[in-house]
C-alpha cells in the first residue's frame, strides 16, 4: 500500500531539517578536529550539537539579534559572530561529550562551522 500524500508531504517537509542537520554536525565534527581545543567524543556527539545548537539558535538566536541590532548594523554583521560564539557556549554546557576550552576558541569554531556549513550547502546546492 503506497503512502498516502499527508505522509510524503511530511516526508518531504522534514528532508530540509535532516540535511540542515546532517550539513551542520559535518562541519562541528571537521572543526573538532581542526581545533585543539575542542573536544567531541564522537560523530554522535557532533549530531546531539547540531541539534541542540539549531534549537538553541532557532529559540534565541533571533532575539540576541534583536537585542544586539546597533552592534550587528555597526559591524556590517560580523557581531553575528559573536552571537554564534556565544550559542556554541551554550551548547557546550549543555550537552556533556563537547567542550570547548575558552572564549576565543568559541569565536574561531562559530566562523569556522559557519564557512564549512555554508561551502557544504553550496557544493551539495541544498537549501
């Protein structure tokens, strides 16, 4: 018996969440790597913090945005980076196999997930 079509539109629906994801615990694993001071215990790992980092972003991220307006416009949106930084701090507390060292090690992680999720979007082309 085929699907019906509320199931393959909601199969269809969820494939953007499942790559978003898929693309940003790719490039949490590729910087842990990178990064001396970044410690995740596995590619598990690196999924739970996409995941948790997505829900903490989708739940906060725009308010700090909101929040931090003058310094974002100021900086040409490179203050967005420090707004990331600060999310990945978060998600660091949260989940217990990923730890992040310091402040600065945060700073270089955010822009660096950013760029590899950004380079994964564009050479995969998915939206």
């Amino acid at each position: 018996m085929p699907p019906s079509p509320g199931v393959r539109k909601m199969e269809k629906d969820m494939m953007p969440i499942f790559w978003n994801i898929l693309f940003m615990a790719v490039a949490i694993f590729l910087v842990a790597k990178m990064l001396p001071r970044i410690h995740l215990k596995s590619f598990g790992t690196a999924i739970i913090v996409a995941i948790v980092y997505s829900l903490i972003n989708f739940l906060a991220g725009w308010i700090l945005i909101l929040m931090t307006l003058p310094a974002v416009i100021i900086t040409f949106g490179l203050f967005k980076f420090v707004i990331n930084a600060f999310l990945l701090w978060v998600t660091d507390k949260l989940v217990d196999d990923f730890k992040i060292e310091n402040a600065t090690t945060a700073l270089i992680a955010a822009f660096m997930i950013t760029v590899i999720d950004s380079v994964l979007r564009w050479v995969f082309y998915y939206q």
